[in-house]
C-alpha cells in the first residue's frame, strides 16, 4: 500500500514537473529568464497537490469573470452628451 501510493505521488509529480518546465519554456519571458527552471519545475512537480489546487481556484474564478461579464453587459448604462 505505501509503495503504491508513493509511486503513484512520483509519477504524478514527474508528469507535472515535466508540464511546468515545458510551459515556463513556452510562456517565460525572454528578456528575463528564470534563474533555475529545472529546479523550479521539480519543485513545482513536488509540490503538485498545490498547482491542483491553484488550477481548480483559476477555474472558479475564470467561470465567475465569465459569468459576471455576460450579465453585466445586460445592464449597461449609456452616457449622451
């Protein structure tokens, strides 16, 4: 049972550690490059219940924004001059 949990948590951190270099290579900026990005990445994967966590907020709020943005165009208030 502990073997397969902690492999199941290394797979899963690999995977993500892999996933968030592959995505800070893509979208970093290139006039500042982050010092260490293999380390970040592994400390990413390491840390993935956290970016699960993080992805699901993101989620919620993006839906909200959504949400929100539709009605509030509903009721939209003209200014003449």
């Amino acid at each position: 049972m502990d073997w397969t949990v902690l492999t199941i948590y290394g797979a899963i951190a690999l995977l993500s550690a892999v996933g968030v270099y592959i995505v800070s290579r893509r979208m970093g900026d290139a006039r500042r490059p982050a010092t260490h990005p293999l380390i970040l990445s592994v400390l990413a994967g390491a840390l993935w219940p956290l970016l699960l966590i993080g992805l699901v907020e993101f989620g919620s709020f993006a839906a909200y924004v959504k949400m929100h943005r539709d009605h509030d165009e509903d009721i939209r208030v003209e200014a003449r001059t």
